[in-house]
C-alpha cells in the first residue's frame, strides 16, 4: 500500500477517534438541555448526524473544483477548524448555552432546531472531509473502491477506539471537558499529519501528487489497476436510493440492537460505550475487508443487494432464535438464569471474566457481528459500481454519504420516536425484513427469480412471519417462560421496557425492572418509604412535593404523608412505569398503591425531572430524587453539584432537599450546594436547606406518630420513622483530605473514577 495512503489513513484513524469522542461527550452535554429521554436524546443524534451529511454534501460538490494537492490541504483545513471548535466545545455548549440560555430549550421543537444550529458547523466540517481525502488519494477508477473502502474502514476503526475508551479513560479520569479537549488535540495531530504530506509534495517541485517516488498513489487514469471488468455501471439515481435505504435498516437496526442489549446486559455507566464500539468495530473490519477484496467483484449492483439482504435476514434469525431456543439450551440456560436477576452485572467494578466475556463479547457478537460486517463490506461495493472518474471521485462519495445519512436521520427519528410507540420493537423488525424483502425483489429483478434472491425474499418472508410478538420475545428476556417462571405484566413503549415480575425468590413480591434493571418492588421497599416520610416529617408543613423518579411508588407515596401536603409532583422519564402501576392496581393486590394511584394530590408527569424542575416556574417544600445506583447510565446528573444548586433555587423559603448519599463524593457534593445540612450519620438519608434547620427531635418525633401519619403509614413504618428522626442530627464535612467533587462534566461517581 502507497506509503502517502498509509499516512493519511493514520491521521484519519485519529480523526475517528476524536469524533466519537465528541460525539458522546457532545450527546452528554446537550442533554442536559433537553433532557435524558428518547426523544431529545433521538433529536440530539439526528442534528449530529443531519450535519454530517450536509458537510458530506457540500464536501463533495467543492471537492470536484479543486486538484488533488488543493483538496489534501483542504483536509487539513478541516482537521485544524474541527480542533478549533473542539476546543471551545464545552465553554459554547454547557457555559454558554446551558447555564447562560438554557430558557431557550423549554420547548422541545425549540430545542430541536437549536440543536442543529449548534451542531452545524463541527459536524459539516467532519461531514467534508471525508469528500476531500477521497479527492485528494484516489486516482484511479479501478482502485477506487480499494482506497475509498480503506480510508472509510480505518476512520470507522478509529470511531470504535474511540467509543470504547471515551468511557473507560477519558471521562473517567480526565472529565468531559478533558475528553473534549484530548479529542481537539487529536484533530489537530491529524490536520498537521496532513499539511506535512502536503508540504513533502510541495517541496519535490510541485510534481504531481501521485509521483511513485513519494509513495502515492499511482497518477490519475481511467485505466485501471487490474481486478475483473466491471459490469455497466447502474444509474447513480439508483445508487443514491438504495443507500438512504441502507442507511434507514442501520440505524432502525442499531436502535433495535441497543434496546436488546440494555434490557439483555441490564446496563451501566460503561455499557453504551462498550457495545457501540463493538458495533463499529464490524463495520469497520466489513469496509476493510471490502477494499482488500472489491477489486473482484464484477457485479456490484448484485453484490450490494445480497449484502442487505443477508445482514437484515441474519439479523431476524438471531431475534427469532432468542425467542424459541428452550431456557434449558447449553450456554443459553446462563443468561436465561441471569435475565430473571433483579440487578445485573457491575461493569467496571467486577473482575468476572466469563460474565464480561458472555454479556459483552459474545452476546454483541451473536446480536450484530455478521450484519454490521456486512454493513461496512456494502460501501467499498457501491464505490466500485459508482466511481467512473477521479476527478468526481470525492463529489460521488459526498453525495452518497449525504443520502446513506439521510437515511440514517429517518431511520433513528422514524423508528426512535414513532414505531416503537406505535408497534413496538418486534413490530419494527418485521418492517425492517419486508425492506429486506424490497432488496430482494431488486436483485430478483435483476438476476432473475430464480437467482439466489428469489431465495431470499422467501427467506425474509418467513421470518417476518416467525418473529415472535412482544410478549414473547420480552418475557424471554426477562427470564420469563410461561407459568413456571410465574406471571409477568409487560409494557413498552419508546422510552423503553418495563416489566412486573413475580419474585422467584421472595413469595408475594412482585419486582419492577426498567430496561432490565430493577427500580424498586411492591410491596414497597423499606428504604423508598423511609427516604420519602423522614424528610415529609422534618419539614413543618410540606404543602407542595417533587418527587424525581416513581419507581413502584414507594418514595412518593411515603413523601404523602402528612395531611397539610397539597400537591405531590412526580417526575419519571420511563414511560411504562406508571401504565403497569395502573395495570398492577387493577388486580387489587396491595392497597398503599391503589390508594397512591387515586389520590388527587399526586400527579404523575413523564419527563427528565432534572430538565422539568429547571424550565418550570413552581417552587416547592420539598424535592427529592428516587434513589439510583451512582453507576447507573446518567444518574451523575442526579449526583452533581450543579443539580443539587438548582434544586436548592427552586425551594420555597424554610425548602428542604432530601437524597440518598452512598458515597463519599456525594456528600460532598451535597454539602457544597447546601450551607445547612442533617440527616442520618450513614448517609441513608441526607437533607438540606438554604437557611438553618432547627433541630427539633421531639416535635418530630410527635409528628411521625400523629393519627394522621400512623394511619397513613401504619403503624410498624410510623414508629421505623420515629426511630430514624430520633437519630437525626446536623452533619459536617469530615475528612483530612480534600473529596473531589461530582459535576455535570465530571461525573466521577457513575464512572467510577478512582
């Protein structure tokens, strides 16, 4: 391989590197603008990638006006001005746009355009540079497909490294900001690889930039480099369709494919990042692969089609077989074991080897190694059907990123915002199958009926009609499989699973999990209803409540408990939770949470908590969150000093502030936003407030064994509460040494920093 190739493909694997980076770190923070939910989190990925394919466009059309020389120094341009703006990402998106003009997102449509704006210049800048390197490096139709499919392969390798160690090292230990900034400075060591290569050519007396003795590529020709004689070449209109095609089943896919391993894996902190680097990992080794073999390849049209046909059926096989292999099946019996579990493996705490093997290697492995293979094998195909001149060579490849991304925006809003509310996730892979049966029919028309697509359009056909329906396939994932595993209510929606489970283990207790992790139980957990009555008892009259997080109810069912309470607002970004509450209180099992659900005070709002307390005007007695483990994916946004701040600005005077307090780090960060601080010397329950807080054990005492309160409790929890506020007590920062604190863009807690 030239060595001219060799090096930009270095500086290119770097750029991938940082863009994934910033993507993440970039997700992070503009979530906080407009919430954690699937809807602002499917906008936030569909401005970043709308970008992308505008820049590919617009790379591509300038890219045809320049010569070779002047589109590597363009790249170079482009890798200087993604590291400039890199470098001021944090300062422009959480200083300035968050804690500055945050009012702007209060309306999510507000927020979708503003997100795009934002987003523009970064990702139209990395959207071109792909167009200019192609320009630049390829100068030759029939090596085409050979150097396209290589340079896009080594920029998706970089993109998986940096998926994997944005979480495991760069944020963990440097921070958001520090994440940012490593990523600029790898922009910026790529744009000054690629000025050097243009000054060694400039400095051998302008010759031309594929000159053999400079290690280039071969100069620019028709002829070509050898491989078989392409077929005619197909109409680019066709190309252009079949891509954004392509693009819509890879991102439908990849949603269906994160929801599996969420619920599959019960997730943590670390597991985004994880499973998405293994996912591009395939694609990249497909794209590779595919710029070492392309130069075979006779038909492309043919090629391309059997590609999508095989990944969309290769992916339904897969779905179908989780749903019917029997829960007995050799290896398939462990995760069967570990779906009906109410907390999942510690990622990133345990050194379980066959646990990190089985659910973050092989599962994504079985799930999605084939089909994203040959996602990426698809690119280096279509660049062989396509490419009939150098000197259009970046133009084409512009326009059809552009139309793949455009496919990939309608795929991640269609299916991310209305087909899984509407049909749910099987519901979706079927849609996806009889796309795949479109491709088929395509090549059908093409090679014949009897050719190998007629085949698989039969193939797609029957498993669109085996793909099992939502029941099954998510009772299977929870470890569920008919009356044995006793009985369990399912619901789903697009901001995720939920499930009430039957506890194998504890008679009578019905589990709740969210994307496979648990979140509380019914009858209500101890701790839930402690946390929510102590700091309702504490306060004189707590008329109006904010409870972030339902959970099973537990928290704010408790937090209810005194008769001078008005209101209690519950706020819960997982849409299922409270229509199985509903469907649980149908069957009149426990009576605390029929009478929670009917009671007039209570009013339960689906949203991200942190972003609804911050865009309303209402200021409360009380605020408190549902307790979350600190690992758990973003609950570092419900651990922070900044959280804890705003909530403090949204308490009435004479307010308290009520969390749970598991680590050091948390109580430290609660202690910074709150001058006057009480609670239990564990930690359990931690309370503050921005004026003083008389401590009065006695007429607390009084209050949690009123009629009122032992009535609505009971008796047994009334008296729980008396002992915990008998032990309450004003609380100090202690320590010898300096706590790192938890913020917004270092969240050390749920990364576990060490």
């Amino acid at each position: 391989m030239p060595r001219a190739l060799l090096a930009v493909g270095a500086a290119f694997f770097v750029s991938g590197i940082s863009a994934l980076v910033y993507q993440i770190a970039w997700q992070r923070i503009l979530a906080l603008h407009s919430e954690v939910g699937i809807y602002s989190i499917a906008m936030i990925v569909a401005a970043f990638m709308a970008g992308l394919g505008a820049g590919s466009h617009l790379g591509g059309v300038l890219s045809a006006r320049v010569d070779r020389s002047t589109a590597l120094r363009v790249f170079a341009g482009l890798e200087l001005g993604i590291a400039v703006f890199g470098a001021a990402s944090s300062w422009i998106y959480y200083d300035w746009l968050y804690l500055r003009a945050g009012w702007l997102y209060a309306s999510p449509w507000r927020a979708g355009v503003l997100h795009l704006a934002s987003f523009l210049i970064p990702t139209a800048l990395m959207g071109m540079s792909l167009p200019f390197l192609v320009r630049a490096m390829v100068a030759d139709v029939q090596g085409a497909g050979r150097a396209i499919g290589f340079l896009y392969g080594i920029n998706m390798l970089g993109a998986a490294v940096g998926a994997f160690l944005t979480p495991w090292i760069l944020i963990r230990h440097f921070g958001i900001r520090g994440a940012v900034t490593i990523a600029a400075v790898g922009n910026l060591a790529a744009g000054l690889t690629a000025m050097a290569l243009y000054a060694a050519w400039r400095g051998r007396g302008k010759q031309s930039l594929a000159t053999s003795g400079a290690g280039f590529i071969p100069a620019e020709r028709v002829g070509g480099l050898g491989g078989a004689p392409l077929a005619p070449p197909s109409s680019i209109l066709l190309w252009i369709v079949l891509y954004a095609a392509s693009g819509f089943c890879a991102l439908a896919l990849e949603i269906v494919w994160f929801r599996l391993i969420d619920v599959a894996v019960k997730s943590r902190a670390y597991t985004f990042g994880t499973v998405l680097s293994i996912y591009l990992l395939g694609a990249s080794a497909g794209a590779l692969l595919g710029s070492a073999l392309v130069h075979r390849v006779r038909r492309p049209l043919r090629a391309f089609l059997a590609c999508q046909c095989a990944l969309l059926a290769c992916s339904g096989a897969v779905l179908a077989l989780l749903a019917y292999l029997p829960p007995s099946a050799w290896l398939y019996r462990w995760y069967f074991a570990y779906w009906r579990r109410y907390d999942g493996f510690n990622l990133g705490q345990s050194g379980d080897l066959v646990s990190i093997w089985r659910l973050y290697v092989l599962l994504p492995l079985v799930l999605y190694a084939i089909p994203t293979v040959l996602m990426g094998l698809s690119f280096p195909i279509l660049q062989r059907a396509v490419q009939d001149d150098p000197r259009t060579a970046g133009h084409k490849v512009g326009l059809l990123q552009a139309a793949n991304i455009a496919g990939c925006v309608a795929g991640s809003l269609l299916v991310g915002l209305v087909l899984l509310d509407w049909i749910g996730t099987m519901g979706a892979v079927r849609l996806l199958l009889a796309m795949g049966v479109g491709f088929a029919l395509i090549g059908a028309r093409d090679a014949g009926l009897r050719s190998r697509f007629g085949l698989a359009a039969i193939a797609l056909v029957l498993l669109v009609a085996v793909i099992p329906d939502q029941g099954r396939f998510w009772r299977r994932l929870h470890g569920h499989d008919g009356g044995e595993s006793g009985p369990i209510v399912i619901d789903e929606d697009a901001t995720g699973v939920g499930a009430l489970t039957m506890s194998p283990w504890n008679p009578g207790e019905w589990q709740l999990s969210c994307n496979g992790k648990g979140q509380g139980a019914l009858p209500f957990f101890e701790g839930h209803t402690l946390l929510g009555a102590v700091p309702a008892v504490l306060h004189r009259a707590p008329r109006d409540i904010a409870i972030i997080g339902l959970g099973t109810g537990g928290t704010a069912w408790a937090a209810a408990c005194r008769p001078e309470t008005a209101s209690v607002t519950v706020f819960e970004i997982f849409g299922p939770q409270p229509r199985l509450l509903a469907a649980f209180r149908r069957l009149e099992l426990y009576p605390p949470l029929e009478g929670f659900l009917r009671d007039p005070r209570v009013r339960i709002e689906v949203a991200d908590g942190r972003n609804a307390l911050d865009h309303s005007t209402r200021q409360f007695d009380l605020i408190e969150a549902d307790p979350i483990f600190p690992d758990r994916a973003y609950s570092g946004n419900l651990y922070s000093v900044e959280f804890f701040s705003r909530c403090a600005r949204k308490l009435k005077p004479g307010g308290f502030v009520c969390t749970w307090a598991p680590t050091a780090r948390i109580y430290a960060s609660f202690h910074k936003a709150f001058p006057y601080v009480i609670g239990l010397e564990n930690r359990a329950i931690v309370v503050g407030s921005n004026e003083p807080i008389p401590v009065e054990v006695e007429a607390w005492a009084a209050r949690a064994s009123s009629g009122d309160v032992a009535s609505y409790l009971g008796e047994y929890l009334s008296q729980e509460v008396v002992k915990r506020v008998l032990k309450i007590k004003p609380l100090v920062r202690t320590g010898r040494r300096a706590i790192e604190l938890n913020h917004d863009l270092f969240p050390r807690d749920e990364f576990l920093t060490p």
